[in-house]
C-alpha cells in the first residue's frame, strides 16, 4: 500500500475536490483505495456515504492511540474503504510529538487490504498536518493562484523539510505542487502563476486546473468530473481533471 497526502495548510484550496478525484481515478484503474479523512470538516467524509448496513468503521482521531486497531476502517464496497473525521480529531493538535510517527503505524496495519491511501490534510500547520506527512510516501500540494494563498507554500516546504530531515519521514517524495483554480483571464491570476513558477518552477505540475462550475457540480452529486459530461466547459474540466489525476497516480511509480 502506498501512501499519499494531499496537503496544504490554506482552507479552500481544492484539496479534499483533489483526494476524492484521485480515488476515483485509481478505483477506475484497478486500484483498492483506502481513504483517511484528518480534517474536522470532513468534506472527505462527506463526499462518500456509508451504505445501508455498513458498520461504522474506524475514527481518525483513533490512528493517534498507539497499538493494535481494534476497528477496521469502514468498507463502501469491494475498492473503497473509509477512515472517516471525528471531533476527538480537534484535541490532537494539542497532544505532544511523540504522536506524530504513530498514524503512519497504525495505517501500515492495513497495507494487505489497500493498494492506495490517500489523506485529506486539515488546513493548518501542526500536528494533523505533520502526522499525515510522516505516514505518507507521497505528498502533492494543490494551491490556488491568489497573492495570499501563495504565501503559504513556503511555510509548507519548509514543514516537509522538518520531516525529511527531522527523523520523522526521510522517504517521503514531493510529487510536485498542483495549481489549482486557475482563472486565466485574470491579470492577478496571471502574475500569480508566473511567481509561483519562477519560485518553484521544477516541481510544478503542468497539469494546472482551472476554476470551472462542473466540477462543483460533480462533487455535489457524488460523482467524478469526467461522467455524465455535457457542453464544451464540462469536456474540458472532464479533460483536465483526468489527465491531472493520472499524472499524480503516474508518479507514484
């Protein structure tokens, strides 16, 4: 099973838009996903009901309690697991860190069931952010183009840094910060970009994504970008979202 944290510490940047298009690009590939949802909004959570007689399934904040897990993450059907947000999920950020390493063990308790798991980071620097970081194999970074949600990136390299160097999480790879939202008749989007790329040009991804009303809708009905498509803004979100989606799963070989 590998790992892959979806992370920024700024709210509203697509990332939870970002895990739930993953997951159903690599359920569409074959893949067995189990998905770990670290932000108290639980937007993750939101996007996957349980079935009917489904049981309830393992909480986040209990990935924080060291040993065995009793409980097994919550199954959605034969590709897809849960690990669903919780409130306890608020006091974590308030524990030492020592319980940093300890999500990473306990989600290597299921590396048998699962080929994929992905986890939707909360949008803050601290403990959540760090813990999902130094489970994770993989990290990639979806940012929107604006002069304050750009300011934040470097707080978040600096914090992948620590857990690299810190004896947290030495093999963790960036696949690469993701731009997300991209409004390319603005003048202000524009620029933004340009300084985005001229401060972090190797590691961003060509597969930027514009900000379009279909995928809202998409996720509103609980369901990928890439179905049910209709008109030409719809065919390009469905374009743009598929091919940046497997160029993530892509690299994680």
């Amino acid at each position: 099973m590998k790992i892959l944290s979806i992370a920024n510490q700024k709210g509203g940047v697509g990332k939870s838009t970002l895990s739930v298009h993953i997951a159903y690009a690599a359920i569409e590939a074959g893949l067995r996903v189990l998905l770990v949802d670290m932000d108290k909004q639980g937007s993750l959570s939101l996007s996957f009901p349980a079935p009917a007689d489904a049981e309830l399934g393992l909480f986040a904040s209990r990935l924080y309690v060291p040993g065995a897990m009793e409980t097994r993450p919550q199954v959605l059907n034969d590709h897809l697991g849960i690990i669903r947000a919780d409130n306890a999920l608020l006091s974590i950020d308030k524990a030492e860190n020592e319980v940093i390493r300890q999500p990473g063990q306990a989600l290597r308790q299921f590396a048998a069931d699962y080929d994929l798991c992905v986890i939707d980071t909360p949008p803050l620097l601290g403990i959540r952010l760090m813990a999902s970081l130094a489970a994770a194999d993989y990290v990639v970074t979806p940012v929107s183009i604006g002069l304050y949600e750009l300011a934040g990136v470097a707080d978040l390299m600096a914090t992948i840094h620590v857990i690299r160097t810190q004896g947290f999480n030495p093999r963790l790879k960036h696949i690469g910060i993701l731009p997300m939202k991209v409004n390319s008749r603005s003048t202000d989007a524009r620029q933004a970009l340009a300084l985005l790329q001229k401060q972090y040009g190797p590691i961003i991804l060509k597969e930027a994504l514009a900000e379009r009303a279909p995928v809202k809708k998409a996720i509103a009905n609980r369901r990928p970008v890439w179905t049910h498509t209709s008109g030409e803004g719809h065919l390009k979100a469905a374009h743009e979202w598929r091919a940046a989606c497997t160029a993530i799963l892509d690299r994680l070989n």
